[in-house]
C-alpha cells in the first residue's frame, strides 16, 4: 500500500512538471516577420480578431510581428 502512493506521488510529480515545461515552451515561442515567414517555406494566413500568422511547413503556426 506505501509504495503505491509513493509511486503515485513519483508520478503525479512528473506530470506536473512535463506540463509546466510545456507550457512554458508554447508561451515563449518567438514572433517571425512576413519575409521570415516566407523566406523558411510558410504560408502567412490572416486569423480573424487576431491578426496574422505563419503556418509553417512542420504543421506549427506562429504570430507575425
């Protein structure tokens, strides 16, 4: 029964952890430049309310700046 929790808890923890790697990764994704958006084989699309962005060859969508 101890061990159970405790793996839980080794578990729980690197969840948490796995996801807040995650998300700090998404929000610190860099703006790129029409040319740049260009130049690297994407595809600049308009999102309504939200400007434009850049949809990338690899399937990533990025703001233009």
């Amino acid at each position: 029964m101890r061990m159970g929790r405790t793996l839980g808890l080794a578990l729980a923890a690197a969840i948490l952890v796995g996801m807040s790697a995650v998300s700090a990764q998404s929000a610190s994704s860099p703006n790129i430049t029409r040319d740049e958006c260009t130049a690297t084989g994407g595809q600049v699309t308009s999102r309504p309310y939200a400007g434009y962005s850049c949809s990338l060859p690899d399937g990533t969508t990025q703001p233009i700046t």
